[in-house]
C-alpha cells in the first residue's frame, strides 16, 4: 500500500514525513507571582512622606497645616512657586504678614496678584472678610482668577484681561460675582458682588510675560448688608422697550418715568457689557430657566449725567413681558 505525505502528497515509506521533525520541548516552569501591593504601599508612603515636607515649609501657622488636605497643600505650594518666579530673590515685595493685619484691615477690599496667563499668585489674607473663604479654600476652587468667579462672565473678563496685557499701565476695572462661604450667601442672597481694578506691571526690563504681573485691589460693591433703598424695577416687552419702571429709577439714574418708558434697554447698556445682557435676554426669551435666577447678570448703565453705573439685574420672564430688578452696586 502506498503512503502519501500530508504535507506534499508525495509517496513515502511508511511512517516517514518530508517536515522536519519537531524537537520536544522541555515543559516550562510556572512563574512565581509577584505581589505589587507592597510596591505600591511604599510609593504611597513616598509621596506621604514629600507632601508632608512641602507641607512644613510653607510659611502659616502649625494649626494650619494640620487642617491642610494633600489638594490644599499643593495648590498653596504652586502659588508660592509662582509668586517666586515673578519676584524673584532681592526683587520681592512685602507679601502677606509682613503687610500687617492693621494695615490690610484698613483696605476696602483684598489685594490681588495674577500671572500673565491670570493664574494666581498672591492673594491677601483679609479675603475672608470679604468673601468668607480663606486663602487656602478659595485656591481649592481653581488656580486661575476664573476659577474663583461666579456666573457667565468668563468671556468678558478674559477680554479686559487681555486688553490690559496688550497696555501695560491701562487701567481697567470689571465687576462679577465671586465664590463666597454659605453664610455670606445666606446674608447677602447669593455670591458677593466684587469689583476689580487693577493693571499689568512690568516688574523687570525688558517686560516680558514670565516678568509682568496684574495687580488688583478687589472691593465689595453691596456694603455690608444690602438695603431695599438701592433697587428699582422696570418691566418690558420681549424686545427689552421699557413699558413701565418705578419712580425710584429717579435716584438711581437720574431719569424721570416718562423718559424711559418707549425706550429700549440696550440705548442704556455700556457697549462692553451688550453681549452679556443679550446673552441673559436671549436665555429668557427662548424660556431657558424661568426662575429669577437663571436671569441674573452685573451690568453698566448710562445715568442721565453721562457717568456710568453698575446695576446688579434679576431678570425674569412673566408671559409678554420681562421684569427686571435692578440693584445699584456703585
């Protein structure tokens, strides 16, 4: 009988193939198992252990660094570093207790410092009476000036921001609400109400982004406690022409009932804030969040003088109308 290979079909002898044959292989032996537990036990405790020394060096109270999370203790350790890499060893201002409690408790607001890509770099102490938060809480919302803003004015601050960049000496000055503690919020209805003047300086020659700073004194434009005594309303129809407003609008912005009523919102709006107050308008008209709140925004108004006010407004839509509450902030 004839015997094909499976391989070629060729005939062959019996129990003969044209492959090579196989060489046996010896069974490999089992691989012991490795536990990473412990590996990844002692990096932890590595890390522990280089967070608990940048923890020590940072110049506040042990009783502080007791209540620092690791996010505080980073968060505060960058802002250092980034004041370092602005004012460098021999060209550093006072910063924080060397500017004494008494003398910051004499400002009408807290200092600001921002980066030229408006990180933060320096913020003083007395912010927590302004806004309830510690330095160490209001880094763990963000490291950046918009981290620490409320509400939709993300786009206008970059704006003024840049424009101050571009000139550097230019005063410029935006007002937004800023995070606050619960019970400033439960005081004052909501987020304080901030305004921020400031400019960029060039802290050494010739200036350069790694070497200019904005500098900003941050004021509270609603006092202490908010009073009925600053609020006037105005109703309108769907374009924004006012179709009615109380008499106190009188105090406020100097114009007389008769006045205004015919007249469209936006002929009082500062060109700044246009897009903001579209932006509310158009939220409200589409019927996107019917609640006061969804409404709200800080604008500028032209006063009958010529000089210019800024009005906190709560906007609401009732049917074919729109209400507005207006605070005057400054």
């Amino acid at each position: 009988m004839t015997i094909f290979c499976s391989h070629c079909h060729r005939p062959l002898q019996a129990e003969m193939s044209c492959l090579p044959p196989r060489a046996k292989q010896a069974p490999s032996a089992p691989r012991p198992f490795r536990s990473t537990k412990s590996a990844s036990k002692a990096r932890r405790d590595q890390i522990n252990a280089e967070l608990q020394a940048l923890r020590s060096l940072l110049p506040i109270s042990a009783q502080e660094k007791e209540r620092l999370s690791y996010l505080h203790t980073m968060a505060l350790v960058c802002l250092r570093l980034r004041g370092a890499q602005l004012f460098p060893a021999g060209l550093a201002p006072p910063a924080g207790p060397a500017l004494g409690t008494e003398l910051l408790s004499l400002l009408p607001g807290f200092l600001l410092v921002l980066s030229a890509d408006s990180k933060l770099v320096y913020i003083s102490e007395n912010v927590a009476q302004v806004l309830g938060l510690s330095v160490v809480e209001l880094l763990a919302q963000g490291d950046t000036v918009f981290d620490i803003l409320d509400g939709p004015v993300g786009e206008d601050v970059h704006k003024k921001l840049l424009l101050a960049r571009e000139e550097p000496g230019r005063e410029v000055t935006f007002v937004s609400e800023m995070r606050t503690s619960k019970a400033l919020r439960l005081q004052h209805g909501g987020n304080r109400v901030v305004a921020v003047c400031g400019r960029f300086v060039a802290l050494r020659w010739p200036p350069s982004p790694s070497s200019t700073a904005f500098l900003a004194l941050c004021t509270p434009t609603d006092g202490e406690t908010a009073s009925q005594d600053d609020v006037f309303q105005s109703m309108h129809l769907l374009d924004m022409t006012f179709i009615d407003v109380t008499e106190s609008v009188a105090y406020h912005l100097g114009y007389h009932r008769e006045e205004l009523v015919g007249q469209s919102w936006y002929s009082l709006l500062h060109p700044e804030d246009a897009d903001l107050a579209a932006a509310q308008h158009r939220a409200l008209a589409l019927g996107a969040g019917p609640g006061p709140a969804a409404g709200t925004a800080v604008l500028r108004v032209l006063r009958k003088d010529r000089a210019w006010s800024w009005l906190r407004v709560w906007a609401r839509r009732d049917g074919g109308c729109i209400t507005c509450t207006c605070r005057c902030l400054r």
